[in-house]
C-alpha cells in the first residue's frame, strides 16, 4: 500500500522537533548534573546547579521530558490514525501559541532592555538578558512558528480529506 502525499510543509514540523529535541537535550544534560552554560539563564540558577539541588534536577528532567514529547507531537507522523483529529490540533495550536507567545514576549521586551527604552528597576544580570534575547527565547519563538506553519498544514491537509487526520478504517 502506497503512503498518502506528504504535507508540502512537512519540514516545519521535522525543524520545530529537531529545535524541540535540542531543547531536551540541553535539559538532559544539565539535570545530569552538567554545569556548562547555566550562566547564560541567569535567576541564581548556576549556584543551584553547582549545588546538586535535587528541586532543580527534577524540574530539568521534567522540562526534558516535556520537550522530547512536545518535539514528538511536532505533526510529522500519522499521529492522526492513534489521536483524534481535534486533540492533533488542540495539541499543535496549543503549543504553538504558548511557545510563539513566551518566545515573543520575551524577546520584544528583552530587546526593550537591551535597547534602553525600558530601564530596568534593581539589579540586571546582563550576560544571562543578552543569552536570553540572542539565543534562548528567539530559539521558543522559533520553535513556537514552525510548529505553527505545521499545525497550520495539518489543518488544511486534514480538512481536505488529506492523509494527516484519517483514521484506519477496520
């Protein structure tokens, strides 16, 4: 039996889960007990990791896993054929606009920071702000726009009597 035609945009879900799976693997290593990095996160949490507090390990291996199943639910596999169609999109309408949000937000007020229209009130760990708005939270909104893009066909190709929403019949 032949496959069903490929989404046209079936490379956004593949990047939003490699970008997701990347995210994982940052979280996987530092709940290891990796260190390398935690500086650009800023909030204390380098000396939380060098202190091996087990909260911070739990929350980084939670987020882990959370990353390696949101990357897994990116739309690329008939996923459909297991899930109902409206969970599919809930699912990848959902997390599109949570991670497109927090990254935007983020980045926009950031950028505010950054530029000096917004002056900060107390005290700015500025190596952990540039991170933030130069590579962690555009890498969000990176994540959070191609999930859209592919949330996006899912719905088209779904709609449309396309392979991606079907169920087996039988």
């Amino acid at each position: 039996m032949r496959p069903g035609p490929r989404p046209k945009a079936v490379w956004a879900g593949y990047v939003a889960c490699g970008l997701a799976q990347g995210h994982a693997a940052v979280s996987f290593y530092w709940a290891a007990g990796g260190t390398m990095g935690l500086s650009t996160l800023g909030s204390g949490l380098e000396e939380m990791g060098e202190t091996a507090s087990p909260a911070l390990s739990a929350a980084a291996w939670g987020t882990g896993i959370a990353k390696v199943l949101t990357g897994l639910l990116a739309l690329v596999r008939p996923w459909g054929r297991v899930f109902p169609r409206w969970m599919m999109l809930a699912a990848g309408w959902g997390g599109a606009s949570v991670l497109t949000l927090y990254g935007g937000v983020k980045v926009i007020i950031q950028a505010l920071v950054v530029g000096g229209a917004i002056v900060p009130s107390g005290p700015v760990n500025w190596l952990a702000l540039r991170w933030h708005l130069f590579l962690w939270d555009p890498w969000f909104l990176l994540w959070g726009v191609l999930l859209g893009v592919a949330a996006w066909h899912y719905t088209r190709e779904s709609s449309a009597g396309g392979s991606a929403g079907k169920r087996p019949v039988g």
